[in-house]
C-alpha cells in the first residue's frame, strides 16, 4: 500500500496518510462550504489514525476539541487540512491539499438539498439531499 504525501498552501505543515480511503465524496453542506469557502469539500474518508503529520505539528489550528469532532488547519495559513469525525472513527481529508494523486474518485454528492444556490452540478454522480444511506 502507498503513503501519500499532503500539505498546506505554505508549505508549513505536512501529512502523510495511506492510499487506502474508503471513498471520496463532494458535500455541500453549509459547514463545509464555509470550512472551505467553496461551493463543496472534495475529501476523502479513512479510518482515523492512518494519517499523520510530518512536520509542523506545532503549527497546526484545531476547530473544535480534540479528541471530538474537529477540523485540522495550517496555524500559519489557514490551509483546511482535513477533519476528524470521532462519532464514525473516520477522518476526511481535503483532496485538495493531496500532493500525490489518490486512487480513489469522487463517487457521489451529499447535502445536495442545501447546495449553494449560485452552483449547478453537471456531473452524473449520484446526488443526496442529505447523508446517504
């Protein structure tokens, strides 16, 4: 199995996490569109504990309280690393800051039901108006 590599904008923090993510989504919940201040968040979810930082540890900025939900950000940046979802033991990271290309695609979209109204998905991805089931 490969090791990944990923980072912020700045080059402050660094992770790395295996290729093997359980799925990659597009949500556009109004948290995630705020998180990232884009239409969605492209992640990509694996078992918590199979990501970990290289360097910049000490830089980081959680949102929310470890170990809880919460969302992981390059302190120095602001760069939306990824989150952890302590309720499912999943953590979600944001595609978007993957160095290295993952086997995994975007398979579906979830939170259709509150999309922001200025985006029009013109993909055939299957769409949820909320969480699949």
């Amino acid at each position: 199995m490969s090791t990944l590599r990923g980072g912020c904008l700045c080059g402050a923090v660094g992770y790395e996490v295996e290729d093997a993510f359980a799925a990659a989504f597009y949500c556009h919940c109004s948290c995630c569109r705020r998180a990232t201040g884009s239409a969605f968040k492209p992640m990509a979810a694996i078992k918590t504990g199979r990501l970990r930082l290289t360097y910049g540890a000490e830089l980081v900025l959680y949102y929310g309280t470890p170990p809880r939900n919460h969302d992981v950000h390059c302190g120095t940046c602001g760069s939306f690393l990824y989150s952890v979802i302590a309720d499912n033991g999943n953590t979600h990271v944001a595609m978007g800051t993957l160095i290295d290309a993952p086997t995994v695609r975007p398979s579906f979209h979830m939170f259709v039901g509150s999309k922001a109204p200025w985006y029009e998905i013109t993909d055939s991805l299957p769409q949820f108006e909320g969480m699949p089931e």
